[in-house]
C-alpha cells in the first residue's frame, strides 16, 4: 500500500512516500521518497518555536516540498495540454471552488495549490495520513487542511495520525537489510530521495514499554498489543527535550538545546575519564524516588538557573561541566524510572521515542542497564528520532490496519463542532 504521509506539527515541515505491505508483526517497509523541510534557523533567534511562524513557514513550503517529493519517487507527470480552467488554476471550476474552501485560512498555500496541484496527474497513493495532534494547533491545521484538500482533490481516503503514536512506530525502522543506497542520509536539511530500501523491523514482544522523550511530551505508555496504549506516567511539568531547550537558552546556546548539551556533555565525559577530576557540581534528580511514573523537569531547570547565578566568572570548561551534570541528571530520571516501570508491569520490550531519543548518553546508559535485566531496547534508527513523515506514514499503516478511526472530514467536522482543539496532550486521540 502506497501511503503518504504529512507532518507539520511543530517546527519541520515533513513528508514521505512510503510503500509498506504485511501484518503488523511483519510489515515489510519501503521508503519511496522523503522531504524535510526545517525551521529550526526561523526559530532560533527566539530559543524556541513560534507558533504562527510556523504555521506561515509551512504553508508557504508544503506544496514546492510536496512536488519535489512526487518527482523523487517518479510520480510526478504533468496533464498534458489542458487548458487552465480559471486564472488559479487547471481544476473545474466546481473542484476549486470546494478547494478554495478547505484552504479558506491558508492564504499563502491555496494559490499555490490551485495552480501546482491542479497540474499533476494523479499519482498512484492509496491513502494519505496526517498528524493531526498532539502539536502546535496553527501548525498542525496547515497539514490537516492540506490533507483534506488534496484527498478531495484526487479522491484519495484521509486518515488523522497521533504524532505520539508516530514516535512509538518508529523505531520498526531499523538498519536496512540492503545497504544498496548507503550514502543516503535522513537529515533535517531539505532532501528528497528515492530510497527502495527494505526496512528491517524488530520483533517486538509484548507487554512492551514506550519511553516517549521529545519538546512536548514525557511519557511512560504501557503497551498490551499494538495500538493499545495505557500513560502510567508522565511530566508534571516541562518535557525533558524542554528542559534541555531552556537550559540551553541559559547557558547561552542555541535552539534546539539537546543536540548542543549532549555534544558538550560527552566532551566532558571524554575528559573526566582521562582526568579522573573530582566534580564540583551537583543537581538535584527530580522525583526519582517518588514511587510512582511521574516526572518533574521544572525545579532542575531551576537549580541550573540558581547554580549559574552564583557562578561569577563561567569558563567554558564549567558550562561543559553543567551541561554533563544536567544531561546526567535528566538522564538518570528517566532510566531509573523506566527501569522501575519495566520490572513492575514485566515487560518483555522497551521503546524509545521523540527527538530526545537520540540521546546518546541515555542511549548507551539504557541500553546497559535493561541489558543487564535482559529486556531488549530499541531507539529509532539515526534521524528518525525527531519529527519525521516516515514515522507518521508507519502509525498511517498501522491505523489503516486496524482501522480504528473514522475519516478525516468526520473527525475534523465533529471537531470543529464541539469547538474542541485537535492537539490533544495524550496518546488516545
Ligand atoms: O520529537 P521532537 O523532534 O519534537 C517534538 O515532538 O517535540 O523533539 C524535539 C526535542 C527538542 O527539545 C530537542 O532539544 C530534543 O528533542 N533533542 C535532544 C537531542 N536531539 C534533540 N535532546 C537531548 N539530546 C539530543 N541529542
Ligand atoms: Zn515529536
């Protein structure tokens, strides 16, 4: 089944053609096409995302991303000599009319859509998946109504995805089994590529436990089979990418926080063990005994905050030193935690999901300790970590499996309805 997938729910516009087939215990993963575009330089200057600075950042890539993506995986064709039906654009006036609702608040991509869209043959998609939460609410509309109006536009079914339940998926993504294309790269720059990889997936066995770590969320989500979920435990507070985000801001380095901490953190690891020093810093770790699943990143954040005012002259050696200790401290949290969970409810699998995932200090440090308790661990493979399609396109598949939701138009209606917002913080949507 050809699925493609759209995810504008924070600050990258991504979107993936993907071909899978299979059952869930054996999908069979082939990766067509993939186009990243990144906001992270936009955002910046502010230390994190600005929500309709987003939203205008998508509106106006999606529909140059989206036809660079279609050529990528050889489906894109031009109609051939059609007349334009209207100075917008090449769909019958009644179709653009229709469209031009559906994109009625999306000023810069409706243009853009009436005239690009209009001129491309339908291309051979089965369904088309979209992230409809949890997220920034104006940057998730402009996937959503860019969804709507192209399933309207070439017929194709529409199926809302849960982001979360994306970042779960996506560790089935494993090293490829056919290293054919090797020097493809999933990076966060603007790429598109035709990738017919084979996607290895892991045998997953159940109870499993999902670590989800990103901007937004701290989750422990217990998982009795695929698709049932159960939070037994969550921040109370900041996320832990958050709080690497806004700890970051204080040491004065830039957005995204975790990726820069972490680089730093690790040159100081690299040197304690040569130096054998005796370290001067201590943090707190926040509700590591509390007995239950819980996190709180706040009062960390804030013991960064008191312990860089005393601090008179910062070298950059002792903001390496900070960052290694807040990285440490995050870090033992969440595996402790993880741990705990793992051996009361018996787990046989644990998951690690969202941009924190590519940690690599809570990755080898997880990875030991639940191999010592002979639970097998899985990150997602290198990019997939943060906000991808590709992970999106792997939950569409799963959801159209097992086809728990209704459609989208439905969905989106009965929202629109009951004035409710379609970013919902938890897993069931
Ligand atoms: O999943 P994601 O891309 O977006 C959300 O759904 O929120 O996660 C982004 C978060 C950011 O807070 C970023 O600082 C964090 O993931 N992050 C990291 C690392 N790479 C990204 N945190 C710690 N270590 C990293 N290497
Ligand atoms: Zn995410």
């Amino acid at each position: 089944m050809k699925i493609l997938a759209i995810e504008t729910s924070a600050d990258e516009t991504a979107l993936a053609i993907l071909d899978i087939t299979g059952n869930a215990n054996a999908p069979k993963i082939k990766i067509l096409s993939e186009a990243v575009a990144s906001q992270i330089a936009l955002h910046a200057q502010y230390g994190g995302i600005f929500p309709m600075m987003a939203k205008r950042d998508h509106s106006r890539n999606i529909v140059p991303l989206f036809s660079g993506l279609l050529k990528k995986a050889k489906m894109f064709r031009e109609i051939s000599n059609n007349q334009p039906a209207s100075p917008a654009g090449r769909f019958p006036i009644s179709k653009e009319k229709q469209i031009t609702k559906i994109l009625d608040r999306e000023q810069e991509l409706l243009p853009q859509f009436l005239k690009e869209v209009s001129k491309i043959k339908i291309p051979k998609i089965d369904h088309i998946v979209v992230t409809s939460g949890p997220g920034l609410e104006p940057a998730l509309w402009v996937g959503i109504n860019f969804a709507q109006a192209l399933g309207f536009a070439w017929g194709i079914p529409v199926t809302p995805i849960n982001h979360m339940e994306g970042h779960i998926l996506s560790i089935l993504i494993q090293e490829s089994k056919v290293m054919a294309n090797s020097k493809l790269p999933i990076t966060k720059q603007k790429i598109y590529k035709k990738d017919t990889r084979e996607y290895k997936t892991p045998k997953i066995q159940f109870p499993t436990l999902a670590l989800l770590v990103s901007g937004g969320h701290t989750e422990l989500v217990l998982m009795k089979d695929w698709m049932k979920y159960k939070k037994i435990g969550q921040t109370r507070d900041d996320a832990a990418g958050e709080a690497f985000d806004k700890v970051a801001r204080m040491l004065g380095l830039p957005y995204p926080g975790g990726p820069v901490i972490s680089k730093l953190a690790e040159q100081f690891r690299n040197q304690l063990k040569i130096k054998n020093e005796k370290l001067k810093i201590t943090l707190p770790r926040p509700m590591m005994y509390s007995g239950d699943f819980d996190f709180s990143f706040s009062g960390l954040k804030t013991a960064v905050l008191y312990l860089l005012r005393e601090i008179k002259d910062r070298t950059d050696e002792i903001t390496k030193e900070v960052a290694h200790e807040f990285e440490n401290a995050v870090v033992d949290v969440l595996v402790h935690k993880a741990l705990k969970a793992a051996e009361k409810y018996k787990v046989r699998t644990i998951i690690v999901g969202g941009g924190v995932a590519s940690n690599t200090h809570l990755r080898s440090t997880l990875t030991a300790k639940s191999s010592a308790l002979n639970i097998p661990v899985y990150f997602p493979t290198k990019g997939l970590s943060t906000d991808n399609a590709v992970m999106i396109g792997i939950a569409g598949y799963f959801q159209i499996l097992n086809k728990k939701n209704p459609p989208l138009s439905r969905r989106i209606n009965q929202v629109i309805r009951n004035k409710k917002i379609v970013a919902k913080g938890n897993l069931s949507l």
